[in-house]
C-alpha cells in the first residue's frame, strides 16, 4: 500500500540534507511525497536540538503535527534529527502521539522503521550516530539552481557550550571523490550553486588526509561543468591557510565570501569557552583576509551573556564588532544546555542581561551594514536571480555577498522577463536595511 508522507524540516542547512535523503529514501519505496499536511499519513519532523529556543520549536511543531491525527489523515507522526537524537526514549513517554523516535545513525533503515509504526507499534531506534551515511541519493528542498553539499559530520571541538559532539558524534568527513560524485549530480540537475557545509568545514579531510583539505576539495569542485558559484559555510578562524585565501583570491567560481564563527572577543571568555585562538590572532587573520582577498564578504556569529562575561568583556567585545566591521554578523544570546561544561560554569549572566546585550550588539551591528550598503550605491554587481514579487513589481535574488535564508537580498527592475536562476547584472540604486536596490542590466553570460 501506498502512502503520502510529509516532511517538517527545522535547523541548520546539514540537516536538511539528512532530510533530503531521508526523502528519496521513502519516494524509492514506493511513498507519495506531500506537501498538504492536512493530507500526510505519515509526517516526519526532522528536529534540531542545538540551543533551547531550537528545542521549543522542535517541540512545537511536533505538537501541532500530531493535531493532524484528529483533524487530518495522519497515521504515524515520526520525529529524526538532533532532538531525537539528544532525547530520544523521552520524546515516547512525554510526547505520547509521536509514533517513532529514530536516532540519525538509524536513518538508513528509517523506512522499515516507519512501515513497523503504521502497523501499530511504538518504535524507537537508535543505532550507532556514525552509521548515519554521509552520501546518498536526495530529492532538494532548496530551489533547483543552489544545493548544499555536506562534505563532513559531527565536530571534535568540544566548545564548553555546545551539544553538538554529544549529538552528531565525532568528526568524519566524506571523501574527494564522492563529494565531486555528488557536486556532479547535482549540476546535472541543474544546480549552478553549491554550498559547502560541515559543523567545521576548514577542518575537512583532516580525519582521511591527515591533514585539513578545504583547499584541495574545493579545486576539484570548481571544475564541475554547470557550477558557477561555489560557497563556503561553518570556516573556523584556526585553520583558515594562506592557500585558501590564494584559492579564493584566485578562483572565480568561488565565491569570495566566508563565514567565521568567532563568538567572543574577549581572551578571558574564549579561553573558558574552549576556542582556539585569541583576539589579537582574530585581528591578524581579519587584517590578512581583507589583504589577501579585498573583495571577501565576512560574516560572524557572536554568543551574549556567556557565563562571566563581565561589562568590561561585554565592552571589548563591542569595541571589536567596531573595529572589525564584519560585513554580516549574527548574535545570539547564550544558551546554558544541559551536559555541557559551561552550564555548570559558576557567575551565570542574567537572562535579561544575555538578550540586552545581544540586542545592543545587532543594534550596532545594522549601523555598520547600512553603511556598508550605502558604498555599494553605483555600483554594478551580479545578481541570482531567485524570483518576482508581484505585490512590489520587481525581481530579487542574491549577490555573491549573499548566503541563503541568513543575509540579505537584492530587489531589482526589469522590463525584460527573467527566469529564477538566471544570473543577472544589477545597477545598485538605493538600500533598505539590509537589502539592495537596483535596476536589471542585462544577462551575465
């Protein structure tokens, strides 16, 4: 028998590839993919678990789905990801509509899973997290012209702060070969950017080469005939090389774009956050970056209210978003999450206090990109396009400055009709907030 299956997807970018396959898993067995709800035997929350607000959400949306058993076709609500993964036998007894609980090392046999649950069984497996497979056919939840590619999985940092070792496992990444394998399909498909993610993309290849080889991967994807741009996620600031940074300088399909997760500015707070690195050796590598490569875009994230973080290291950190003037930066209140270090950390911050100084940071974090933007009035650059808004009447897209869903977009006029995916060149006018403004010039061949 056949039924139709729905797929509710929260997080980051490297698990919505885990639900892409987890997708074309069940389309192979013969499954109807939906997205009407109201109409899904079979729905799959695939959950994040990374931070308390990512929990809440997860849980909320297991709770609205599972209104779908009295209120639409639903036979067996199914929960995957990091929440699962984190909780797991907990979701069964404290969510009792949920049907089937199944840790990322068993998605592989997460169909037979699922078949046992619309049989009447409450299910729960959990293999081991370094069974999850790391390559597989997938059906893209991204539009058909930018894909991720998920180069490598879990994460051997151990910050103080995080879960995610705990939930994903150690570091392991995918080969050369199968990585070029997979990039390879995906241009076949049509995808014209790739998006290479990892929980620490810099520290690729170092588990099978002996050493990291970002650099050395990324020569060979640039190669692949129909991809156009090649963009990097998740680039910790200890390993980023001088041959990176050259490759980037020197390459086209690269995009010269990198996002560094720093969190803090302040030695004090690093070192009890277990980062690699201090301020002065983050200065040096932002003064190099901007040398070796002056057309780079920057982004960050920064962590508030870390446990003893004083006024005094509040401050240098401000004084450091001043002086580095990232040109996208998210900041995020901290998280204290069970079974990590730092929430057994003596002098934790006021919860206000976190979400206050979060605030002050984005506050003057906007100023610096308004003012950013504003240099780029005159200027000429190129657009993918992604859409027509009817309500505005004009195109928008991305600029190589531009990574999806987390930065800003460029609205654009065109008498002539364009396609989503087309890359275009765009006249920039005017800004608004974070955005662009412009007006269509023609069609980059």
């Amino acid at each position: 028998m056949s039924y139709k299956i729905g797929m509710v997807s929260l997080g980051c970018p490297k698990n919505q590839v885990d639900a892409e396959r987890i997708l074309a898993a069940f389309k192979n067995e013969g499954f109807e993919i939906t997205a009407i709800e109201n109409e899904a035997e079979v729905i799959i929350v695939n959950t994040c678990g990374f931070i308390e607000a990512a929990k809440t959400e997860s849980i909320e949306n297991i709770i609205e789905v599972a209104d779908y058993k009295q209120n639409g076709s639903l036979k067996a609500l199914v929960v995957t990801g990091c929440l699962a993964e984190r909780y797991k036998d907990q979701i069964l007894t404290e969510i009792p509509e949920v049907d089937c609980v199944v840790g990322i090392g068993s998605n592989d046999n997460i169909v037979e899973l699922v078949k046992q649950a619309l049989d009447g069984k409450k299910v729960s497996d959990f293999k081991e997290k370094t069974c999850l497979p790391l390559t597989g056919e997938r059906i893209l939840t991204t539009p058909f012209y930018s894909a991720y590619l998920k180069v490598a999985e879990g994460c051997n940092n151990r910050c103080s702060y995080c879960a995610i070792p705990d939930i994903r496992g150690k570091f392991r990444s995918l080969p050369i070969e199968q990585c070029v394998s997979e990039a390879t399909e995906l241009a076949k498909k049509g995808v014209k950017e790739l998006i290479v993610v990892a929980q620490d993309t810099t520290n690729y290849g170092a588990d099978l080469y002996g050493k990291p080889s970002l650099a050395k991967l990324l020569r060979e994807l640039v190669k692949i005939d129909g991809i156009r741009w090649v963009r990097t996620l998740y680039t910790y600031p200890d390993k980023i090389t001088d041959e990176l940074l050259d490759l980037l300088a020197s390459e086209p399909k690269l995009v010269p774009y990198l996002d560094i997760p720093i969190q803090h500015a302040s030695d004090k707070i690093l070192k009890k956050m277990h980062r690699r690195g201090t301020k002065a050796e983050i200065k040096d590598l932002i003064t190099k970056i901007r040398q070796k490569v002056p057309s780079i875009t920057l982004r960050t994230s920064l962590i508030t209210g870390f446990p003893g973080e004083t006024e005094a290291d509040f401050t240098e950190l401000c004084e450091f978003v001043q002086w580095a003037r990232f040109d996208r930066l998210g900041c995020f209140a901290y998280s204290a999450e069970e079974d990590t270090p730092a929430a057994e950390y003596e002098n934790q911050v006021d919860e206000q206090l976190r979400q206050d100084r979060s605030e002050i940071v984005m506050n003057d974090q906007m100023t610096i990109a308004a003012n950013k933007n504003e240099q780029k009035i005159g200027s000429e650059i190129l657009v993918l396009t992604e859409g027509y808004d009817p309500y505005i009447k004009c195109y928008f897209g991305r600029s190589e400055a531009d990574a999806p869903d987390i930065d800003g977009k460029v609205f654009f006029m065109s008498s002539q009709k364009l396609n989503e995916g087309d890359f275009v060149k765009v006249l920039v006018n005017d800004t608004v907030e974070y955005d662009l403004l412009g007006e269509f010039l023609e069609v980059a061949e």
